[in-house]
C-alpha cells in the first residue's frame, strides 16, 4: 500500500481530523515545489528510517502533490492546493449574471474543463499503471465537457430563446436553477470522467495493506462518494449566496441599496467555495472501506475484520 494511504489508514478515519489535515494541505505554497521534491518527499515517508521534522514536511508535501497509486507528481494545476486559487474565480464568473449565451458557455466550458482535468488527474490509477489514457477515455472525457458546459449554460439559453423580461422569472432562471443544475453537473461530471474505473475495477487491500485483488464494487464505491463530495461542494458554493441575498433582499437596508446584492453574492460565493472545498475533501476518507457483503464473491475470503480497504482518489 502507498505510503500516503498508510497515512490515511492510521490518522484519517475522522472527519474532523480528516478536515485538519486538509485545511493544512491545501496551502498554495505548496505549489511552489517541484516535481523532484515531491518524489523524494514521497519516497522519504516510504522509508524505514524516518527523521521527525523532515518528515512532517515530506508527509505534507506527499499528500498534497503526489499520486497516491504511482507516487508520481500531480500536474502542477491539477493537485489539490491548487483546485481553489483556479477553480474559484472560474465558478465566480460561471455565476454571473451574463448578457450573451456565448459568454455563458465560455465560462461554463473553462469550469467544466477543470473539473473534468482534476477528476481525472486524481482518480484511482491502480489497474492504469505504465498505460496511456485510452481514447475511449478521451472521447468520455470531451463529450462530458461539451455536455456539462451546454447543460451549465441552460439558464442563460432559456432567458436568449424565450427573451425573458420579467424581474421574477429572470430571478428564478438566474438564482433557483442554478442551484440543482450545478450540483448535479459536478455529480455528473466526476461520475463519467472516472467512469472506466467502475468497468475495470480498482486495487483492494487488507488491513495489512497488502492487495488483495481487483474490485467492481469497490470502484463504484470510489467514484459515486466522490461524486457526491463535489456535488456537495458546486451545490453548496450556489445555494448559500443565492438564499443569503434573497432573504437580504427583505431587509430595508437592502432594499435601500440594492446595487450592494450583486456584490454581495459574489463575495459570499467565493468565500463559501473556500469554506466548502475542505469539508468537501474530507466527507469520505482517501482510504474508503467496503464491507465483505458488499465485494465480489472470490475477494470475501480476503477480507479479514469483515472489510477491505482502497484508494477512493479525489
């Protein structure tokens, strides 16, 4: 077993400890590394000769940038310190209030294209080892884009198409869809982009860490848990700023000065998807577990203490 899961094994059971961890991981500093410090970073906590502090160190710098089934370097756009400072302005423009379906999909698509990248620089490579992305997975790939960014556009097409006017059919296509819609776009997107790991099976380990054998089950597993950690977090990141305004939207002070909505949203928006992103991280362990019930017959016997451990991926 990686030495980064070890970790996740021993120390990242909890959700609260989970969230500590992460909320140190996703400093930005951490980018500033190269892709030699983080193999060696990596290789050091795999060690059988630990040193205290250079440790603590090389553990934060492994679990933030390297690939927990390769231990290789994570694209330096696409580890996990680096999801809010680009993911953030792009959701911030992907909600306003655009004037043309044009700039709408162009927002919609750079969002989307990230999303898309992340899931699967970090997916479960463990039955991908020295292959190339297949051109299935390519295809899979740019058709979820296309798809998710006409789909994020929606609101924008229908107020174009049916040239709305009305303050409060223009509120709901610009406030109320967006919130399903961009929840469900994230479940969407993680689930198709990962979605050859459920057809091949990923890489299950005993408590021990030694592998046991290749999982259907455990794929699913993997894929709609992550799935529905960024569904939480693009809903959350919609529906928190959007309420908040509605209900201030009440208040006589707002009504006085109504020019301070649009910013207000804005701000509150960015501020939520920095809230958001390490609880979304942290709703389900990078080590996830699956019950003996739940696995393939001829992996149950492996199973000892009544579950199998795997790389759930982010």
């Amino acid at each position: 077993m990686d030495p980064n899961l070890l970790h996740w094994r021993e120390q990242g059971q909890s959700f609260l400890r989970r969230l500590q961890t992460w909320i140190h991981l996703l400093d930005p500093s951490l980018l500033l590394s190269s892709d030699p410090e983080i193999q060696k970073a990596h290789a050091l906590i795999g060690s059988s000769d630990p040193q205290d502090k250079k440790d603590e160190a090389a553990l934060t710098l492994s679990l933030s940038s390297a690939h927990a089934d390769s231990g290789a370097a994570l694209p330096l756009v696409f580890r996990p310190p680096a999801f809010l400072p680009i993911s953030g302005p792009l959701v911030f423009a992907s909600l306003l209030p655009h004037t043309t379906v044009k700039s709408a999909l162009f927002w919609q698509f750079l969002l989307q294209s990230y999303n898309a990248g992340f899931s699967h620089a970090n997916r479960n490579a463990s039955t991908e080892q020295g292959k190339k992305t297949s051109l299935k997975q390519l295809l899979l790939i740019a058709g979820t884009v296309s798809y998710t960014s006409c789909a994020g556009a929606l609101p924008q097409i229908l107020i174009n198409r049916l040239s709305i006017r009305s303050p409060d059919v223009l509120m709901f296509c610009r406030s109320i869809i967006p919130i399903p819609l961009t929840a469900a776009l994230a479940f969407f997107n993680v689930f198709t982009v990962r979605n050859e790991e459920s057809e091949t099976g990923i890489q299950v380990f005993d408590r021990d860490g030694n592998p046991v054998g290749i999982s259907k089950a455990a794929a699913e597993k993997a894929v709609r848990e992550t799935a529905l950690s960024r569904a939480v977090l693009f809903g959350c990141t919609a529906v928190f700023p959007n309420l908040l305004v509605l209900l201030l939207k009440r208040t006589r002070f707002f009504q006085k000065n109504s020019l301070l909505a649009a910013p207000f949203r804005h701000i509150s928006a960015v501020l939520t998807m920095g809230l958001m992103v390490p609880v979304s991280f942290s709703l389900f362990s990078q080590l996830g577990t699956i019950k003996r019930e739940a696995l393939e017959e001829e992996l149950q016997a492996g199973a000892a203490g009544g579950q199998l451990f795997y790389h759930r991926g982010l």
